[in-house]
C-alpha cells in the first residue's frame, strides 16, 4: 500500500514521536543526530505489521501505556522517559540509554538489551523474562517483584539494585556483579551463578537450590535462611561469610569452597582455606640506554723513511 509522508516531519525528535505514538499509528522511523536531531516519520496502514525503529534523543517521553511491541531503539537516549505499563515485548533497545526512566509493570518480555543503560530505572512489578541483557547496566534500579526468570543476563551490573522478591529463576548471570544489593525473598534456583559478585549483599530467604556458584564471591553478604540445597560451590569465595543460618549446605559443598578461619558455618561444617589466585602485572620501568661506545683509537701509522746514499 502506498504510505503517505507523515504532516509531523519537521518536528523535533521528540514532539515527532509523541504525537504519532498519541495517535496510535504504526510507523517508521530514523533519527539521526549528525542531522541536528531531524527524524522522518512514515506512517503505515493499520493492516501493515507494526514496525517502529528510533534513534536520537527523546529525554522524559510520555509513553504510560503505549504498544511499542516489535519496536528497535538503536543507540537511542530516553533519559527519565515514563513507559508504566507499556508493551515493548519483543523490542530492541540494544546500547540504548533509559537511565531513571519508569518501567513499572511494563512487558519486556523477549527484550533485546544488550549493552543497555539502566541505572537507578523503576522496574517494579515489570515483566522482563527472557530478556537478553549481557552487559547491560542496571546500577541502582528498582526491580522489586519483577521477572526476570529465564534471562541472559552475563556480566550484567546490578551494584546496589533492588531485587527484593525478584524472580530470577533459571537465569543466566556469569560474572555478573551483584554487590550491594537487596535481594531478600528473591528466586535465584536453577540458575548459573559462576564467577559472579554477591560481595556486600543482602540474600536473606534467598533461594539458590540447584544453582552454580561456581568461583562465585559471596564474601560479607547476608544469607540468614538463605536455601543453597544442591547448589555447585566449587572455588566458592565465602571467606569471613556468616552462613551460619543459611540452609541445605553439606560438608562436600563447603568443603569445594574456598573459606577461612572468620567463615561461620552452620553445625560441624568446616571450611577448607585456598589460595585465590589473581592476576598482578608487574610493569618494569624500561632498561636505561647503553652508554655511547668509547671511540675508536687512530689507527697506528708506520712511517717509512727512505735515507740516500
């Protein structure tokens, strides 16, 4: 069907998008900012399949509500932007930016957010499993009782979040950083832990059943009735941990972890000491020049001299 140019096309970005996402259109979209912020806007028919691709800046966007289910954020920011309850299941909102934007009971079901900035966002109540999420920020956010069940979620920063009664089961967190974070009643099971940082953290009821923790750091965290039932523990840091409460730990776990003489531990258990390897690069001044070769000598002469008789 033959699309007709949209009447918002030299709009800014932002009042551009608002007014063809208040109208409930379909539409397609490029932003690019070496062009001072121009988007154009091509609006469909609602017959076509939604598709929405943005990029450029629409810092504290309205969207409360919105179906952008499908939609492509590329590089975009969307700083204190509000999408409370909106529909983005399926979208891609890879290296974007939504520091402090509001995603209460919003579905990101499927999402694609690689490389994404979430830091201190309002995930509460939202739907987010299934998302891929590698190296995405979400330093500080708010997630209390979201979903993020069945997620990939490698390397990861959640440094000081709230995952207060998060769902997180069978989830995928390698090396991701978890410290300082409130997590108590939170569902971890079945989920890959490895050579992740819970340093600092507060795991109180936390379930870690059939989890691994495999070279996790898990040193000066809470995990008062914390349930580690089947958990993989191999090279586990808990060294100076109190998991004297925590619950479903054997000898043949701990004695795979890495502890010492300040971690408590319920019952008889007992703690093997490690030694925890690290990296250390030396860098070595470079060598002083050699000094300047001393010169030659001048070359011995023999001077003949011819006497006449």
């Amino acid at each position: 069907m033959k699309t007709q140019p949209s009447p918002i096309r030299r709009l800014s970005p932002a009042s551009a998008f608002a007014l063809v996402i208040a109208a409930g259109l379909s539409l397609t979209a490029s932003a690019t900012p070496a062009l001072a912020g121009e988007m154009h806007v091509t609006v469909q028919d609602q017959s076509v399949a939604r598709m929405v691709s943005l990029g450029g800046s629409c810092n504290a966007c309205e969207l409360s509500g919105r179906n952008l289910s499908g939609a492509t954020f590329t590089g975009a920011s969307f700083l204190n932007a509000t999408l409370v309850g909106a529909n983005l299941r399926g979208a891609e909102l890879m290296g974007s930016n939504f520091s402090s934007s509001d995603f209460t009971r919003a579905d990101l079901r499927g999402v694609s957010m690689t490389g994404a900035n979430f830091s201190e966002a309002d995930f509460t109540n939202a739907n987010l499993s299934g998302v891929e999420a590698q190296g995405s920020r979400f330093i500080r956010a708010r997630m209390g009782n979201a979903n993020l069940s069945g997620s990939e979620l490698m390397g990861a920063n959640f440094n000081g979040a709230d995952l207060n009664n998060a769902n997180l089961r069978g989830s995928e967190l390698m090396g991701a950083t978890l410290a300082n974070v409130r997590a108590a009643r939170a569902d971890l099971s079945q989920s890959e832990i490895n050579a992740a940082n819970l340093s600092n953290g507060d795991f109180t009821s936390v379930s870690f059943r059939g989890s691994e923790l495999n070279s996790a750091r898990l040193t000066g965290g809470t995990f008062t009735r914390a349930d580690f039932t089947g958990a993989e523990m191999n090279r586990t840091d808990v060294r100076g941990t109190d998991l004297s409460r925590a619950r479903g730990l054997t000898q043949e776990q701990i004695g795979r972890a890495c502890g010492d003489g300040a971690t408590r531990l319920p019952g008889n258990l007992t703690a093997r000491s490690c030694t925890i390897s690290t990296l250390r690069i030396v860098r070595t001044p470079p060598a002083p020049p050699r000094p300047p070769a001393p010169p030659v000598p001048p070359r011995v002469r023999n001077i003949i001299t011819l006497a006449a008789d």
